[in-house]
C-alpha cells in the first residue's frame, strides 16, 4: 500500500515539503528528533522471539496458555508463543490409560533412579526440534528460541536442549527430569552445550521428587552445559507465581537483537 501519492507536479512536491518542514518542527517542540519517524529502530527490544511451552502428563496446550500473561515486560511485546498438545497414548504408570503424553512413563513418582524411556523420548524429541527448525527458516534467530517445560514437559525440554544441533536462548525446566541416559552425551553438540539451562523444582514435589531434579545440575556438569538451579521450599508439584516471574527476567537477559 502506498502511503503517498507519487509526486505529480511541482506544485504537489513543494507541498509535500513543506508539510514534512512542519511536521519535523512539530516533533522538536515535543523533544522528538525529527528523523525518529524515518529511521528503523535498532532497539533490541525489537528483538522476535519465539517461546515454546511443553505442558505435563494428561494436559493440553491451550489450558497453559495464561502463562504468557506474567510476560508483561516490553521485550515480549513481539514474542511468539507456542502451546503444543501431546498426542494421546497409553501410559504405564497409570495402568495403561489413554491421555495426552509426550512419550510413556513406566513410575510415578519420579526419582532420580527410574528407568528411562530413551526411544519414546528421542521421538517426541525430534516433533520438537521440527517446532523449532520452522521458526527458524521464518526468520528468528536460534538464540531467540525459548523451550519451557513443566513435569513431563520439562524432561522433554532439556533432551531437545541438548540433542538440538544449534544454540538456543535456553532451555527451562519446572519440576522435570533426566529422561536421557549418560551415553547419549556424545550426542550432544559443542553448540548445544552453549546453551543455559534454568532449572526450578519445589522441594515438597511428590510426584516427581526433589531428588530427581537435584540429579540435573550433576548430568549437566556432566556434559560441560551451565545451569542455574533454583529450589522453591513448600512447593508441590506445581509452577508458582515467583518461579514464572523469574523466567521472565531469565529470558530477559538472554534476547539478541535481530538480525
């Protein structure tokens, strides 16, 4: 669309002229620069970002879309959200019920010693990576890439963390796990291993146990990967209000400027 009429005449040119004279001595009275309005902002709060979301066992996606409201923060004025669901598939640890799951879970609760279910994950793993592979050919930058995750959700966000073969902003983890095995960090690429890693689990969680997140930092360690643990005292299996509020300025802090 044409914002203004090609310039027919000299008369109209000099009109046009004239209009942006006064037009920039409008904005210096106001303490605008006069060119505010014809240079493109290189602010990197212009920075696109794209924020995926990985609920846990028997949710959906659209139940957890309120969560992009604690991020009220200008820098998220042109974030992206995605809110996946889980395909629905029978789950052992709840005696073989069909529900919306990302790949099955032999035990509950989860500790730090239950057995893995590596080829379940690795799939679900690779719908992720898709995800993420399709934002990156529209545009946005791979260090703009956000993957978040709660319970089921989480373990899934750090194997696709690690298994992706680019850095990423980073990876959240809320009341997850290790859902890898120790062998699989071979796998993990050298710009993967770039990429932080948050990590917050309630310590009165029963569902999956304080002592299988406190096994994540360890695993990290592990693959050469930085992680910032935080523990929430009285918290159930569940994400408070303090811990979204801390992924925001986590997020904050990592946004690159576009390119």
């Amino acid at each position: 669309m044409r914002l203004l009429p090609m310039f027919s005449s000299p008369l109209t040119a000099a009109l046009v002229a004239v209009f942006f004279f006064f037009l920039a001595v409008l904005l210096q009275r106001r303490g605008l620069p006069s060119s505010s309005f014809l240079r493109p902002s290189s602010d990197p709060m212009a920075a696109r970002t794209f924020i995926l979301w990985l609920h846990g066992l028997g949710d959906s996606g659209p139940a957890n879309e309120p969560i992009r409201t604690f991020f009220s923060a200008p820098e998220f004025k042109l974030s992206k959200w995605s809110f996946p669901s889980a395909p629905h598939s029978s789950v052992s640890c709840n005696y073989g019920a069909v529900m919306p799951s990302w790949f099955d879970i032999y035990e509950i609760p989860v500790t730090s010693e239950s057995p893995k279910n590596e080829s379940d994950v690795l799939k679900a793993v690779q719908n992720v990576h898709a995800i993420a592979a399709k934002e990156v050919d529209n545009g946005v930058n791979p260090e703009n890439i956000f993957v978040c995750g709660f319970s089921q959700g989480g373990a899934l966000t750090l194997a696709s963390v690690l298994l992706y073969p680019r850095t990423l902003g980073g990876g959240a983890v809320f009341s997850g796990w290790v859902s890898l095995n120790s062998s699989i960090i071979e796998r993990i690429s050298p710009e993967a291993k770039k990429t932080p890693i948050l990590w917050s689990h309630g310590m009165a969680d029963r569902t999956v146990l304080f002592e299988a997140g406190q096994a994540g930092p360890p695993f990290l360690e592990q693959v050469g990967m930085s992680c910032e643990f935080k523990a929430y005292p009285n918290v159930g299996h569940s994400i408070t209000t303090e811990e979204l509020l801390h992924l925001q300025s986590w997020i904050k802090a990592r946004l690159k400027s576009s390119s």
